[in-house]
C-alpha cells in the first residue's frame, strides 16, 4: 500500500541526511513530504491531514496536532527524549509513537567533552586551565548518552560513578561506572553530568541544596532538557560560588542574567550553545533520520513496534 510520510522538522536536518532518508522511503515506494524550518503551528497542523507517518525531531505533537492527523498511524521522534510527544494523546487515537534510541548518543557525548574542554581551559584566553585526567565525573541517569560520555571520559583518566535506579547496579559496574545510592551522592563529585529524560520525577529535581554540595570547581553539565534543573537556584547558585560552572546544551531562559553574574568568565563559568546542539551532527542526523525512516517501513511492511513508548 502506498503510504505518505512527512518530515515534519522546525530545524532541519543536514541536507545529506534528508536525501538519504529520502532514499529509505523511495525504495519501498512511499511518499515523503518535508515541511522544514517551518515558523508557525498552522503549518504543521495543515501539513499533518493526509499522511500516514511522521517523522519528527524537538517538534511539539500534542492534541491539537493529531487532531487534525485524520491518518496518521506513527509518529517517530528522530532522536531520544520524547517529552514533545502528548503519549496518552497518541494512545487514545491508536497511533504508536517512537524513538531512535542511541542513536546520537556519541554525537552528545562529544559535545559534552567541547564544553568540559572550553571551561577547564578558560576559553583559551590565555591563562592556566587544568586538566580532566584523574577527575571525577557522576552520571544522573546512565542509558546511551551517559554510557557513550562515560567511554570518552575513560579514555582521558577520568573516574565515573552513576545513579540510575532503573539499571541494575551490577550492570552499572560492568558498563564501567561506580554505582551510587542516591542522587545526592552524584553531587560529592567535581562534575555531574544529567543524561535522564524529562519526566515528573526529574523535572527541577537539580535544585540549590544539591548544587551547594559540590567541591570547589563543581561542574554542572546539562544535555539532557532545561527543565530538569531549577533555573532559579541555578541564577542563585552562580551568584554565591563563584568556583561554580554550569555547560548547557538545553536552553536557559535567563541566560543574560547569567551571563550579568558571571562576567567576563562567559564561557568558563557558564556556556549555552544554541540550545540542543547535542545531536546536531552529520553523523546523527544520518543515524536518527535513517533509523526513523527504516522504523516507520518496518512498522506498516512488518508491524515491527520496537521502539514504541508508552504513555
Ligand atoms: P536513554 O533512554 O538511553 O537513557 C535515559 C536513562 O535515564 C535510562 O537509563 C533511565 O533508566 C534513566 N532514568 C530515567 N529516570 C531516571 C531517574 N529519575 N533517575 C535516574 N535515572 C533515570 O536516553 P539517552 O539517549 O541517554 O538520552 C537521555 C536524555 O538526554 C534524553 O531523554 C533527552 O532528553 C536528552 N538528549 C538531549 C540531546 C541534545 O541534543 N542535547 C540529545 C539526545 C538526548
């Protein structure tokens, strides 16, 4: 049966990685729409009515959205968090959401060692920085990403410990960090790294009392979504330890008063990237987007249901 899937992306992905998921959908006869860089919901709701798929990355799928979605089967989230995905919206309509676990795991964790990097050498302004080898890093949550930054962190000397309590400790250990009781633990360690999804349980659960616990130097890496720290403690917290740094991948909303507090250490004491540029790579866009394309082929030519989430 002929299918129509449309690649519904607000930012883009690398023109390379667009023809190859392209080609995924023309081998097996479907259809492919774009609606890229799209600038207002209208778009996307008129886009959704006659497809039967789609593919999507931080792209919002809520209510309103499938409402006007009167075919859609599949929605698959290229990348790993889907808190931009309404679940139990899907789940009443029938339709399977997804995800591509893994699949720009390394592509974050290289970003992550950009930023560690850029602050323990000042931004390369010229002064003494220091260096990672023999330093501790403590991992929130310990799935792909964390894993793929624990292998870069092995090789520079570093020590790694974990919280995930949803992983076996035996399993943590065996994937080559010290498994550690508490969230609280985490915080004994220069930097911390937060590699869990967004949900109830971790949404501003990185508040001042756990950052104030850091050693002198703490580092507060966050890749993992903006809302899982407390934008207010963290203003608080940048004010009261001046040895505090905070590298963020996610968003922050009061970057310019962050940037007031911090001064001319911009780039050491606080880095924000243009939000989520994690998974923007050439190599993990290809990897999302393929796996996505080969995910919605399966699930109509095969009813493969993998990767489906639940609500
Ligand atoms: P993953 O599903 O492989 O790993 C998440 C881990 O968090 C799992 O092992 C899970 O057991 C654990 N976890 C869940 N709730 C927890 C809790 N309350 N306490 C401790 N551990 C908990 O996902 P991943 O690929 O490693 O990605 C992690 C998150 O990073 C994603 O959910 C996404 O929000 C974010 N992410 C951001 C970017 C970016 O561009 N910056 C790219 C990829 C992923």
């Amino acid at each position: 049966k002929a299918r129509t899937v449309l690649l519904a992306t607000e930012k883009a992905f690398a023109a390379d990685a667009v023809a190859k998921i392209q080609a995924a959908f023309d081998e097996s006869k479907y259809t492919m729409k774009k609606l890229e860089n799209y600038k207002s919901k209208d778009e996307l709701l008129a886009a959704v009515a006659d497809v039967d798929a789609m593919i999507i990355r931080s792209d919002i799928v809520d209510a309103a959205v499938l409402e006007k979605a009167a075919k859609l089967k599949i929605v698959v989230r290229a990348g790993a968090g889907y808190d931009n995905i309404d679940l139990k919206a899907c789940e009443a309509k029938s339709i399977t959401a997804m995800n591509t676990p893994g699949q720009n795991a390394n592509a974050v964790a290289e970003l992550v060692f950009g930023m560690m990097l850029t602050s323990a050498r000042n931004n390369y302004d010229g002064t003494s920085g220091f260096e990672l080898v023999g330093r501790s890093i403590a991992f929130y949550g310990y799935g792909a990403v964390a894993r793929a930054v624990g292998k870069l962190a092995a090789g520079f000397g570093m020590v790694l410990y974990a919280y995930d309590p949803y992983i076996p400790k035996d399993a943590i250990k065996k994937m080559g960090a010290e498994p550690v009781d508490t969230v609280a633990d985490l915080f004994k360690h220069q930097y911390v790294s937060l590699h869990v999804p967004l949900t109830p349980e971790t949404k501003e659960s990185i508040n001042k009392e756990l950052l104030l616990k850091m050693p002198k130097g703490g580092t507060l890496i966050n890749t993992a979504r903006m809302e899982v720290v407390h934008e207010g403690q963290m203003l608080e917290v940048l004010k009261e330890r001046p040895d505090f740094c905070y590298l963020c991948d996610v968003g922050f909303k009061a970057q310019e008063e962050a940037k007031a507090i911090v001064g001319d250490k911009y780039m050491k004491r606080v880095i924000f990237t243009k939000k989520k540029m994690g998974a923007q790579t050439i190599e993990a866009n290809n990897n999302a987007g393929i796996a996505a394309a080969n995910q919605i082929v399966g699930f109509f030519e095969k009813g493969e249901t993998k990767f489906s989430l639940k609500a």
